[in-house]
C-alpha cells in the first residue's frame, strides 16, 4: 500500500506524467463527443430493432463505443486503421522491402511504414463506410438515399474513421499508452452503463441463477485473461566466455521470455473484420433483381447470421488468424541469428540452425493454447446469449480481454515512467 501511495504521489508531482494523462483524458473525452453526432436521417427505432436481430453488428456495436447504435459520424471507428496496419504487416510476408521497413530499419523504416498504413485506410474506410451505409438503408435504418447523398455520407463516416485514427495517434504520442487500444478501451466501457441498466430492467427473480452463474463467467474470464496475458516461456540462454585482453566477459545465464499469446487480440480484430466483408457484399446484392445473386446474397447473411454456422466460422478464423499473426511477428531466423552474433546459445541447442527449429516448435506449442484461448474467449458471447437469451451478456469475453489487457498495459506503462522518474 506504502509502494502505491508513493507512485501516487510521484504522479501528482510531475508536471509533465500529469499533463500525459490529462491529454489522453481529454482526447477520450472527445472521442465520446465525436460518437454522439449522427449521420443525418437516422431512423432510431428501426436502427436499434436491426442491432437486436443481428449478433454480428450488435458485437460490432461494442467496438465503436455505441457509433454504430446511433449510427454516429465515427461509426467506423479505429476498424479501416487496424484492418490497413494488418494488411501491411501481411504483406511484410511476400515484400522484402516492406520487411526491412518493418523489422529492420528501427524508428524511421516503421515511420515510413506506417505512413503507408495510414494511406491504406482511406481506401478501406471508404468501402466500409458504402457497405454499412448501403445495408441499413436496405433494413430502411436509413432513408432511400440520392447517389448525392450516399457519396456525401460515405465521405463523412470516412472523414470520421481518419479523424478517430489521429485522435488515437495523438494520445499514443502524447499521452499516456497506446492510443488505439484505449479508443477501442473507452468504447467497451463506455457500454457498460447501457448493459448493467438493461441488466437490472430485465431482472426477474426467477433469473436469479442466471444472474449469479454470469457473475461467476465474468469473474473466471477476468482471472484466465491475466493469468493468459502474462504467462510466459522462459527459454533458458547462456552467453559463452569472452577473453579481451586481461578481462573476461559473459558466461552469464539468463531467459527469452515467450508470450503465450504473443498476437494479443488482433485475430479477433481481423476476423470480425473478414466476417464483416461479405456482409456488407451481401447487403449489397440482397435487393438484385437477378434472382441467383439476390439468393447468394441471402444465404450469406444465413450463414454468418445462424446460430451453429457463424460461432463455428468465427472460431475457427481466430484460430487461424492467432497462428498466421504470431508467424508475422515472431521470427525464429532472427533470433537465433542474433543470439549467434551476441555469443549467446539456448543449453543444449546447437546454434543456428537448430535453435532456430528449436524457437519454432516452441511458439507453435504456445500459440496453439493461445489460438485456442482466443478462439474461446470470442464465441463466448455467442454461448452466454444462447444459454440465458439475454442480448445484455453481448460484452462476452472479447471486451472483458480487451479492458482487461488495456488495463494492464496502461499500469506497466505508468509503472515504467513512475520507476523511471524514481531513479
């Protein structure tokens, strides 16, 4: 408690830890004001009727801090910026110069790269926005617009999702931790409100037990996301002797930590984000008047909308995504080159190649029980809903990770300033 009281008082002292978080507050402060300005011509009533028929965008809903539910000028999000800076880091794969950017160039190879997200995301916001506003209007949440109008709204939720990018690069920049995470941070808890009075509107003593096992759920997620985010493998290396002149260095023993879940919640990220896609191509071609397009249109919206289809397609994609991401940013070939050059070696282990397969087996263990807790964790909503029928229970396992991951970045990150100032 003594330890506590001093980081808070060091926090209180220093101008410039104080003027961090004041920005980043007031950043999320403008980014809640942002989420409460509609699109012109919203119809509520029939707006809110599509969010409880549809478990994707009303899921889809919780990361946009409610935009989507008003259909505000943010109703995209930081979704096109996450969406462009996984396609760049995909592409890292098969472009050699965009993995020297990435990997090899320090601060300004990954300036240039992510430069090179940002111009991505106009692109993709732009399609995203079409496609959103295109199928409301469909479910008539919107009035039948002119080519005019449509144009004109697409621009503005476009404008929007650039606006929520800088807003988050700001706070990255200025504040205090990662300023996407915690828009997408703010966005969650900013629901909880909504979902606790809807909780208790719909409360029924009958329900009791229901209540009392989601408490439980709720509980046990909070507890496995922590004990997930922080469980690491220690790979025990040894650095061999050196001789410089009459001094000898190394001969020193220590560990690479590997994360269990080394890709954090990106898969989930990029899998709704792959289910949305042909959602909104569905949307599209539900009122063709070619017959054949107009049924692909409808059995697609079955299939992502069905209550045994859509968990089994989402699992499986974070299954897959957490492998493919883990592939992208842990490289085995790197670090056991260099672990050679910095005369280091894993006990038992022949270096190079051998080490390199040795690392590569290790991630492949740990990212299958991390792709599997994922996987888990992002239908958990989708069985909590099943099991209790109430659309309260929505925030599930997925934002309970997000929250609680945010959260503790935020405290390693205020840790390390705090230590930082100390010394």
């Amino acid at each position: 408690m003594s330890s506590l009281k001093q980081k808070f008082n060091i926090v209180l002292r220093d101008k410039r830890l104080r003027t961090s978080i004041g920005f980043t507050l007031l950043m999320l402060i403008a980014f809640r004001f942002l989420a409460s300005i509609p699109v012109p011509g919203v119809n509520p009533g029939v707006l809110a009727q599509f969010l409880e028929s549809n478990q994707f965008f009303s899921f889809l809903n919780l990361f946009s801090g409610g935009g989507l539910s008003q259909l505000s000028i943010i109703v995209l999000g930081v979704g096109p910026y996450i969406t462009s800076s996984i396609i760049m880091q995909l592409m890292t794969t098969v472009s050699p110069k965009l993995k020297r950017l990435f990997h090899e160039e320090g601060s300004i190879g990954r300036r240039k790269f992510n430069n090179y997200s940002r111009l991505l995301t106009v692109p993709i916001a732009l399609v995203q926005g079409a496609g959103i506003l295109t199928l409301l209007s469909n479910q008539g949440a919107l009035p039948e617009l002119t080519t005019f109008g449509m144009i004109t709204n697409v621009l503005v939720v476009t404008a929007g999702a650039l606006l929520v990018t800088w807003v988050g690069e700001l706070i990255t920049e200025f504040g205090v931790g990662n300023g996407v995470s915690l828009l997408i941070f703010a966005g969650i808890v900013a629901s909880l409100p909504g979902v606790l009075a809807q909780l208790t509107q719909a409360y029924v003593s009958s329900e009791l037990f229901n209540y009392v096992l989601y408490g439980i759920v709720v509980l046990v997620v909070i507890i496995a996301v922590v004990l997930v985010n922080e469980a690491e493998r220690r790979v025990a290396i040894t650095y061999a002797k050196q001789v410089r002149g009459i001094s000898t260095y190394g001969g020193s023993d220590t560990y690479v930590p590997l994360k269990l879940n080394q890709a954090g919640v990106m898969p989930i990220i990029f899998a709704l984000s792959i289910i949305l896609f042909p959602q909104m191509i569905a949307g599209w071609l539900a009122t063709s008047s070619t017959e054949w397009l107009a049924n692909a249109a409808q059995f697609i919206n079955m299939v992502l909308t069905h209550n045994v289809w859509y968990p089994v397609i989402y699992f499986v994609l974070v299954f897959a995504f957490t492998y493919f991401y883990t592939a992208i940013t842990f490289d085995p070939e790197s670090m056991s080159e260099n672990l050679h050059k910095s005369g280091a070696f894993v006990p038992g282990i022949r270096p190079g190649a051998s080490t390199e397969e040795y690392f590569a087996k290790v991630a492949s263990r740990l990212t299958f029980v991390g792709a599997l807790f994922l996987g888990l964790i992002a239908v958990l909503p989708i069985i909590l809903l099943s099991a209790t029928g109430n659309a309260a229970v929505a925030i599930g396992g997925t934002g309970i990770l997000i929250v609680v991951s945010v959260v503790l970045d935020l405290i390693k990150k205020l840790d390390a300033q705090v230590a930082m100032r100390q010394y």
